[in-house]
C-alpha cells in the first residue's frame, strides 16, 4: 500500500512529465533548488503548504489531485481496455455464430418438415386433393 508521500510524489513527477517540464524547470519556476524537488519526487521529503499552492500553480492543477491515488496506472488500464474489447468481440462473434446455427437448424427442419408433409398420405396434410379433383 503506498503511503501519502508515495502517493503524492507520483502525482508530482507525473503532472511535471505531462507538462513536458524538467526537474530543473519546475525548481525554477516554484522557487526552489532541484535538489528538493527531486527529493519530493523519490518521497523523502514533503512539500510545505505555500509550496503545495506553488506547484499546483505551476502544473495548472488542483492541489488536491496531486493527493489522488490512482489505482491503476494508464498502461494497466490500456491492458483491460484492450482485454475487454477482446472479450466483447468474442462474446459477440460466438452469439453470431450460435444464431446462424440456429437459423440454418430452423430452416433445415422447415425443409425436412415441408419434405415429409409433401410425401405423407393425404390424411397428414391440411388440404388434401382427391384423386377426382375434389377437395
């Protein structure tokens, strides 16, 4: 389980990455030295409150997402993401497969039915010509 530093410093190095900004640059612009933002980024340290307020300025974020633990990383996501429209392009291929087995087993035995009435004697079929052509 990670803890809240853990947590955060993810969120931080994270959000810094998608800002396309350098340990270097972020220091820079939150007024700090590199030093203490890589040592807030490998959970050693922890930033004060007017530094929190700084950095979320910076990263253009709410304070509180860099609090956020995300329980799943994007590539894992990507992974189910991709594992479940396997599954659903399955599921649905088998239950196509299953109706036109089941619509040809329809059609086959309305054709074995129609077969058999067509060869039965008159007494099994709804109308029956008589041989004097009565009905």
């Amino acid at each position: 389980m990670e803890g809240l530093r853990e947590i955060f410093a993810h969120n931080l190095r994270k959000n810094r990455r998608k800002c396309g900004l350098s340990q270097e640059k972020l220091a820079e612009l939150v007024e700090v030295s590199t030093h203490h933002i890589a040592m807030i980024e490998t959970a050693k340290s922890f930033p004060a409150a007017d530094l929190l307020e700084r950095l979320a300025d910076v990263l253009n974020i709410e304070i509180h997402e860099l609090f956020l633990a995300s329980h799943a990383s994007e590539s894992e996501l990507e992974r189910l993401r991709r594992t479940l429209v396997i599954d659903v392009r399955q599921t649905v291929d088998e239950a196509v497969g299953k109706a036109f087995e089941k619509q040809n087993i329809l059609t086959n035995i309305e054709r074995v039915i129609g077969e058999a009435v067509g060869k039965a004697p008159c007494r099994y079929q709804r109308r029956c010509v008589r041989d004097d052509g009565g009905v």
